[in-house]
C-alpha cells in the first residue's frame, strides 16, 4: 500500500545554483525540520549511488532513514529510493526542476509513501499529514534555497 504527495514552489534563483543546493543532500536540515541529523556517503559530489544516512523525527519518535540516489540530471531532475526498513518509508522520491523566466526555477518536489507492517495502517494519516504540509514544504524550500550563497 502507497500513496504521493507533491509540492511545488518557484525560486528566485537560476536552476544550476537550485540544482546543487538541492543535490548536496546534506542541506535538507534546513528546510525539513523532521531531518535532525544527515551525512553522504561517499563525501564529495553527489552521484549516482550515493547515500544519506539521517536521523528524523516523526511525530515524537526518531528513526534512521537512508537514502540512495538513484538518478541525476543536471540541471533538472533527482531521484531517489529509501533503502532503510522502517514502516513508514520513501519508496520513490525526487524533485524535477524547469528554469522559467527571470532567471528562476521552478522545483516540483514528490515522495510516494508506503506502509510496511504497522506503517500499512499509518498511510492514510502520514499521507494526509504530508499533503496538508506540502505547500508550506515547498515555501521553506524556497525560503531554504534562497538565503543560501550561490555555489561557486
């Protein structure tokens, strides 16, 4: 059992500097505040295969996530596929950027969900939950890019 939710938001910034703020993985602390700890592996630039490791906090109770990316495309488009066991988790994910005018970037950010063992009866409320959120999740994205300094 599954389900999605989306978020959408445009950034006032040119997609290559969304592109790598978004790829660097380890800035989702900054926009997420369920993400209380995350590191890649291996350091350096993110590729294909690379994993997040991250501690999350969810509705009182924290739980080790890890993710590995299993697509990029510069400049617009990451996926990714949760690799950790918990009973809630990110089956698939990813965020699809396109550049619009004046030099911004729109983000489509989604993740499906799926319930494993007690998770299977969570699905509804966590989706729910996520879908309610999305729009202020894509608003701390934007908010998140935004403050951050270009890369060089």
């Amino acid at each position: 059992m599954s389900g999605r939710f989306e978020a959408s938001t445009d950034i006032d910034r040119p997609i290559a500097e969304v592109f790598a703020y978004l790829a660097q993985g380890t800035n989702d602390p900054e926009f997420s505040p369920r993400v209380q700890k995350i590191v890649k592996e291996p350091a350096g630039p993110t590729d294909v295969g690379t994993v997040f490791q991250s501690t999350v906090k969810d509705a009182g109770m924290k739980s080790r996530r890890e993710f590995r990316i299993t697509e990029l495309a510069a400049p617009s488009r990451i996926r990714w596929m949760e690799t950790s066991k918990n009973s809630l988790m990110a089956r698939e994910g990813g965020y699809d950027l396109e550049a619009i005018s004046d030099g911004r970037t729109r983000v489509r950010l989604f993740n499906v969900l799926e319930g494993h063992g007690v998770g299977k009866l969570l699905l509804g409320f966590a989706l729910g939950a996520a879908r309610k959120d999305a729009p202020a999740f894509g608003e701390r994205i934007k908010k998140a890019v935004e403050a951050s300094r270009p890369s060089a």
